[in-house]
C-alpha cells in the first residue's frame, strides 16, 4: 500500500496534508473521480479551473482530475 495525496487546486492549492493509503496508482485516479464528482455535486456552479491533483508518497504528480468542464 502506498500513500496517495489529493490537492485542490484553482491557482492556490490546498495541500491534503494526511493523505489516503491506496494499492496503486489507478485506485488513486479513480478515487480522484470519485471527489471530482461530490464536489460538484456538492457546488454546480463551481470554478471551471478547480483540479485535483494527485500525488504519490514520493512527491510525484500521477494525475490531474478537472472538476468542471471548461466554458471555451
């Protein structure tokens, strides 16, 4: 098991500072997903720049979830 951190980030991010143990990288994108999701159903009309990132133990970025699809 590896420790996966989740940070919000619109410009500013806000660090997950205790993480969440996961067994690889895909449970950590798909649970990325999954906060994607209630957060936009918590706030529908919420910042189309706000991302999840996703950051391993060892300081990596694996991914980057988009929250609201972007008005272009």
């Amino acid at each position: 098991m590896q420790t996966y951190y989740f940070d919000m980030k619109d410009g500013v991010p806000v660090r997950d500072k205790s993480g969440l143990e996961l067994v690889s990288d895909g449970a950590a994108i798909a649970h990325s997903k999954v906060l994607a999701d209630k957060v936009r159903k918590e706030n529908p009309e919420g910042n189309s720049d706000l991302r999840i990132v996703v950051i391993d133990e060892s300081g990596r970025e694996i991914h980057r979830e988009q929250v609201y699809a972007r008005n272009v």
